[in-house]
C-alpha cells in the first residue's frame, strides 16, 4: 500500500474543486428541490473522485461537510477558504506541486459521466477537456511545474487554450463524450446518464 509522501511523489494526482454541496447547482432549481441538488451534486462528485482509479485525489473545497465527505473517499484535503474558484484550484495545484507530484488532472466536481481519468496525463504538454458547449473547461491536465494560471467561467476554454500556448507547452484538445458532459442547468439534467 503506498502512503504518506509516497502517496504522491513523482506520481500524477487528481485535484477536484467542490463546492458546498447544500450551495451547489442553484441554477437547477426549476428542475430539482434543494434536497435533490445537495444529493446530486454528491453523487456527481463522487463519481469524479471514483473517476481516479487508483490514482491519489486532493479535494480542495472551503465548507466542513464537503471536507468530511473528501476523507471519506480517502481524499486529501485541501483547504481553501473563501478563495473563490480560481484561487482555490491554483492554491490546490501549488499544494500538489509541493507534495513532489509529477502532473496533475484537474476534474470539474460535476461530471455525472466521468470515467477513468488516468489517461488525460499520457501526453507531455497540456489537455484540455472542454465542455460539450466548447465554452468551458471540464478536465485539464498538466504538468506540476507549469506556472499555468486557472481561468474558469465563462469562456474558460478559450482562455486555457491560450494559457498553454502562452507557456510554450504542446496542447491537446481532446473531445471526450463521458467528460464533456457537465451538468448547470435544468436542460443538462436530459439525457444524464451514469448517475
């Protein structure tokens, strides 16, 4: 069994941004009571995590029941108080850079599809899995010596497009079905599947 540092050294890790579960996914609340949003988004970020297969996952979030879920899972966490979305993930990205990790998936937390993350490091520059909307970015992968800048919202993928290119790092787009699919408002919730 690898633990401690060994956990995590030289090795690709998966880092997964989640939100409060009981403030997640306002916008679905035509389609769904705040009971069934706080159970979804669990149960998508669960399946991010499980998405790891065997690889070793750092949570990084700011609310005590998303913490108290992450070790559950056997996750790290990483604690990033009212941070923000980009803030946290660089802060988390720095965290594992620190920890020795070699690369790193950085996995929306709402991928009700996600399947084995591991393949999205086999490439020596940057991938990027946008959504299905070619407008944000569900899944990057990395190097953890980069001193890539995180983007997100509207209009990320863009951005993160042009961050790799600016860092003079090879880029992959990759459009992956299972990872394009994340879930923001009540239309997304049609055709969900692998929930």
């Amino acid at each position: 069994m690898i633990t401690g540092a060994d956990r995590w050294k030289g090795r690709s890790a998966v880092l997964v941004p989640v939100k409060a579960f009981h403030r997640a996914k306002v916008r679905l609340a035509p389609a769904l009571s705040p009971e069934q949003r706080q159970a979804l988004a669990r149960s998508m970020a669960t399946r991010v995590v499980e998405s790891a297969a065997g690889l070793p996952v750092a949570v990084v979030c700011d609310d005590p029941e998303v913490a108290t879920w992450a070790r559950s899972c056997g996750a790290l966490v990483v604690w990033e108080p009212g941070r923000g979305l980009n803030r946290a993930v660089q802060e988390g990205f720095a965290h594992l850079g620190g920890l020795g990790v070699h690369s790193v998936i950085v996995a929306a937390g709402d991928l009700p599809q996600a399947t084995d993350l591991r393949w999205v490091t086999d490439f020596p520059g940057v991938t990027l899995v946008p959504d299905r909307r070619r407008d944000g970015t569900n899944v990057i992968g990395l190097p953890a010596r980069l001193a890539f800048q995180f983007a997100y919202g509207p209009g990320s993928f863009a951005r993160h497009l042009a961050e790799g290119h600016r860092l003079g790092q090879p880029v992959r787009v990759v459009h992956s079905p299972p990872l394009e699919w994340d879930v923001d408002l009540p239309e997304d919730l049609v055709g969900m599947s692998g929930t």
